[in-house]
C-alpha cells in the first residue's frame, strides 16, 4: 500500500485514464481547429465524433468514480454496498464504451465517404457501416440483459439466469478487433490510386498506419479478457477495463489523426529560404 492510501493498481488507473482521456479531448479539439484553420464546413463526421469523444470521457469516468467503490482492490476487502456499487458503475461503463466505440467507427466510415467518391468504395464504406450497426445492436442488448432481471448484474442473489460473460466479452472483442483492422487498411488500396505524389502517399499511409496502433491495444484488451473473474471482479478488471479506455481513446486520436493534416503538412515541408518568400512576395 502507498503511503497515500492507494494501491498500485489504483494508481495505475488514475495516471493511464488520465493519458487516455487528454489524448482524446485533445485531438478532438485539435481536429475542430484545424477545420476553423482551413475554412472548412463541418461535416457528419465531425459531430459524430463530438459525440463519441463525449461518451468515450464517460467511460473514464467511470473508471474514477468506481475508484470511490473499491475498483483496484480485491472484493473481500470490500463491504457488500461497495461492491454493489462498483457493479452499478462498471455496468454504466460497458454500455458506454459500445456506445463510444460505435460511434468513433462510424465517424470514420463518414469520413472516409467524404474523403473518397469512388462508388465502388462507398458500396464497401455502407456495408461496413451496416454490418458494425448491427454488432452494436447485438452489443447493446447482450449488455443490457447478460443478467435477467437486469438488476441481478449489481444483486447477483436476485438473478434468475446469466449469460457465461466471459464467453460474451471475448466474441465481442473478437468481432471488434476485426472491425479496427478493417477500417484501417480498407483505404489502402483507394489512397495509392489518388493522383498524387509518392511522397503525399506515403506520408497519408503513415497517419493511417500509426491509427492502426488502436487494433494492438484490441489485441491487448482481447488478450486480457481472460482474466476476468466475477467472484474478483474489482480487481481482476482492472487489466481489462485499461485497455478497453485506452482502446476507445486511443481509438479517438487514430481517428482524429487525417484531418490534423494541416499540421503535419507544416511539420514535414521544408522551412522557407529567404530565395522563397522574396519569390512568394513578387
């Protein structure tokens, strides 16, 4: 135990949400900027990502507030209100990382319609949009009811029936991760038949390749979810429950990352000789 009262694992919890969620926010902002910077109209993609940054924060949240209820302790360190507390908190945090993850994919699937007209790829773009709608319909009533009567997930002794979790997790994590990979190679192919230079290609496949970073951390959460045991759940969470912020946050940055283009243009052309802006000002 620290000396300030936390654990490890409690102090883990606080400094990787805290990363996670700056990085988020940021970009986000960053991202609105740069369309005010260039004149640019915002677009769908642009409010869905508004919405998913805001509900990906209250998935970081909740990870603060379930640390009020003992999240990054063992449950037999806990009283029964406590625990029953963090299960009322880590059910708000499951239906609100589907909730964020939806709709962070879908503000990319919107981006990548405005971004490339080919009708052969927007046929692409609307299938992967109506197949991650459904895995998120899926998601969402799976969640809701993985215990019936809902309530049972925070009073177990009233549950009647309840899904193998732990199954549910990974089919879902599963599916997930197959969805990050495609959204991040989908615009290869598309990207290299552009008329433009080498070079612009190659630097707008390194921002797509560095989002392609989130599909690692949903390796990661993948892997993790093996650890999760219901009678430990405060504590063998926490693993999981890190990934699955730093996934949607992360998820937010990668998504963000194209249309911080006007930045990088400026970061990777070459500073102007004073031949340059004498010529520029003739």
């Amino acid at each position: 135990m620290a000396s300030n009262g936390l654990t490890y694992y409690e102090r883990l919890l606080i400094a990787i949400d805290t990363f996670v969620l700056f990085l988020g926010i940021s970009s986000t902002i960053l991202r609105f900027y740069a369309r005010r910077v260039s004149k640019a109209k915002l677009w769908f993609d642009d409010y869905f990502m508004a919405v998913g940054v805001s509900i990906a924060t209250v998935t970081c949240i909740c990870h603060f507030v379930a640390l009020l209820y003992g999240f990054g302790k063992h449950v037999w360190e806990l009283s029964p209100v406590q625990v029953t507390s963090y299960q009322k908190v880590f059910f708000t945090g499951q239906i609100s990382w589907i909730c964020a993850s939806t709709t962070v994919k879908l503000s990319v699937l919107l981006f990548y319609w405005r971004m490339f007209p080919s009708t052969t790829f927007r046929r692409v773009v609307c299938a992967m949009a109506a197949f991650i709608i459904c895995y998120f319909i899926t998601c969402i009533v799976t969640f809701i009811l993985q215990c019936y009567p809902v309530y049972s997930f925070w009073h177990p002794a009233a549950a009647i029936h309840c899904i193998n979790r732990n199954e549910f997790y990974l089919a879902a994590a599963v599916l997930g991760l197959l969805t990050d990979v495609v959204l991040v190679t989908m615009p290869m192919p598309v990207l290299w038949n552009l008329k433009m230079t080498t070079k612009k290609k190659v630097q707008l496949s390194i921002v797509f390749f560095v989002g392609g970073c989130v599909c690692v951390i949903s390796f990661c959460r993948l892997f993790s979810l093996h650890l999760i045991n219901p009678q430990d759940i405060t504590w063998t969470n926490v693993g999981p429950g890190l990934w699955s912020a730093s996934e949607v946050q992360v998820g937010v940055f990668s998504a963000n990352l194209p249309s911080l283009s006007i930045f990088l243009r400026r970061a990777w052309s070459p500073p102007k000789t004073a031949s340059d802006m004498e010529a520029a000002s003739a």
